[in-house]
C-alpha cells in the first residue's frame, strides 16, 4: 500500500536535472527513470570541453524512457532558460557547468560565464517559480589545499583555482539570494566521482584509455603522490535520492559527498591493472599547478541526514566501472 499510495503522489513530479548529458547529470536521470514513475526534463549544452559522441551516447540511452524529455539549452540563454522555468517545475538538480581544474588556467572566462551567470539564471528562475526543492553541484576544490582531514562542512574553505571560486561563490549566492524564503536549497560538494559512463578526462577513464590504445600516454602527475577520496557514481545516485525524498527541514544546507576513505591512486591503478592483462604507457611528472595532493571529506552529517550506512567497497566499484570500459571502449577511443 506504501509503494503504491508514494508512487501515486509522486508519479506527476517534473524534475529538471542540467548538465544531464554529463557525467553525474546523465547516472542521476537513470537512477531516476529506473527507481521512479517521474517526468525527467533534461537540459545540457553538450559543449565540446570533452567529447560530445560521449555525450549523444548517454542521451542515446536515456532517451529508451518515454519520460524523458531533452532540450539543448546553454544556461546563459536567459530567453530558453526563462521559458524552460514555465513548464511548473517541481524539482530542480544543477549540475551543468564548465568542469575541471587544470582547464581552468587555461580558459578562466568558460568558468565565469556558465558558474556565475549561467548559474544565476537558475536560481532566479527557481526564486521567481516558488519551486520548493533545489540541490546544485558544489565541489570539494572549495576547501582549497587542506592540511586537516577529514574535511568537514563547517571548515573553513579556501579555494586555489577558478574553479573551486565559483563553487564557493555559488554556495554564497544561494545563501544570499534565498534568505528568508521558504525553499529548500542543498550544496553538494562531491569529491572524485568515477564510475560506469564517467568523464574521459578524468583520471581513471584516461588510465583506461590508455590501456585500450597502446599509442596513449598515461601521465602521472605528482609521481602518483596524490590521495584523493574516490567517490563511486552509484552511491552519489543513492545519496541523492534519498535526500530528495527526504523532509527538508532548512532553507539552506551543505553536504559533503565522499565516501570518507581516502586512497593513494598509484592503489587505484593497482586495483585496475588487476583487470587487464595490458599496462599502459606511464609519463611520472611533477606536482602540476591548480591541483591538490589530497582530498578527504568526512560523510557523517550527509549519512545521518539520509540514513546511508553502507558504501560500495572501492575495489568493487573499479571492478564494475572496468567491466563496464570494456564492453563501451570504443565510445572512449
């Protein structure tokens, strides 16, 4: 009778998930389509920063659900993204905008134009709308080069990239323009999401390239001296969900999402080489500017909030994401 009564008053929900050609955007609106009985309304731009056959391929497969409706829109098309607002939205996940660290050294203005003023057409849509519930990607590059672990949301942030600056300058701009009104606004700072259908330039899906074309170069930044808190895609997805079901008792909130153990990536690498009989070409070189040598987020508020206890074991998850490369190498290469 629960499954049926919640299927009933939740089956008419519209929810707008941006960026839904990306990588978290894309895993996000099938976690959804799967799990769900909602309208899923898809935006993305599907710039060339990374390749957009990569792209067309995740829409490709969304588009099997007959509640999922795709609009190519860029968020600083205020005309579009104005008339996008007036299809009573319920729910709104952003996670559209221009990604990656290093990229922003070479291209500050990209960031500046999708992570501030693409971003503030849609909470101002979202204001203007009344629309109750609205999550957007934050980043753990906002808490900058740490040297206390594990990182908690109310440490202190202290971004060294564009990037990062724009995250923190998102979470500010919620926090400033939502005051005192009642909708309910949640940051997620992810840390080193990978998994099945993740994004080529990041590091595992280049190591996995690097493998499958032997002409390749695998480069090894900082000698392989880097922790990151690797963070699998199906875990954010559960996350999500369950606080998007959950009773939102703030106007404005902060949740790290990390799976809260920290791994050197020469282990990862190890871990993937475990799936393959071929090892790539290897360039070790050193610390390049804009990164961070390690990233570790503690996950406690984010698990109480939700009632999330259990994380896929690291090993596991590469198994999956390598078992799922080898069967798609070729929208890769």
């Amino acid at each position: 009778y629960h499954n049926f009564y919640y299927s009933k008053i939740m089956k008419n929900k519209k929810i707008l998930i941006t960026g839904s050609a990306g990588f978290i955007g894309f895993n996000f609106a099938k976690h959804l389509l799967r799990k769900t009985r909602h309208q899923v309304i898809g935006i993305d731009n599907l710039n060339d920063y990374y390749s957009i056959k990569i792209k067309k391929e995740r829409l490709r497969d969304l588009s099997n659900f007959k509640r999922f409706k795709f609009f190519k829109i860029d968020l600083n098309n205020k005309v579009k993204i104005d008339k996008l607002f007036q299809k009573k939205i319920d729910i709104v996940f952003h996670f559209a905008a221009q990604a990656g660290v290093r990229y922003s050294l070479k291209n500050p203005r990209a960031y500046i134009d999708s992570n501030l003023g693409g971003f503030f057409n849609i909470i101002e849509n979202i204001k203007k709308h009344k629309i109750k519930k609205f999550f957007y990607a934050s980043s753990s590059s906002v808490y900058g080069d740490s040297k206390k672990f594990p990182l908690k949301e109310i440490d202190k942030i202290n971004p060294r990239n564009i990037y990062g600056l724009t995250k923190k300058t998102n979470e500010e701009m919620v926090e400033v323009f939502f005051k005192n009104i009642d909708i309910n606004c949640f940051g997620l700072r992810f840390f080193t999401v990978f998994g099945e259908w993740g994004r080529p330039d990041m590091l595992i899906f280049q190591y996995l390239q690097s493998i499958f074309n032997p002409k390749k170069i695998f480069y090894l930044n900082n000698f392989g001296n880097h922790t990151r808190d690797f963070t699998y895609i199906q875990d954010v997805c559960d996350v999500m969900y369950r606080l998007m079901n959950k009773k939102l008792p703030k106007h404005h909130d902060i949740f790290n999402i990390c799976s809260n153990k920290p791994i050197k990536i020469t282990s990862v690498l190890k871990y993937i080489d475990s799936n393959f009989f071929i090892k790539p070409k290897i360039k070790k070189r050193k610390f390049q500017l804009a990164d961070v040598k390690k990233t570790h987020g503690q996950n406690k508020k984010i698990n109480r909030f939700v009632n999330k206890n259990k994380f896929f074991h690291v090993i596991n998850a590469i198994d999956n994401t390598c078992n799922w490369y080898k069967n798609n190498w070729k929208i890769y290469n």
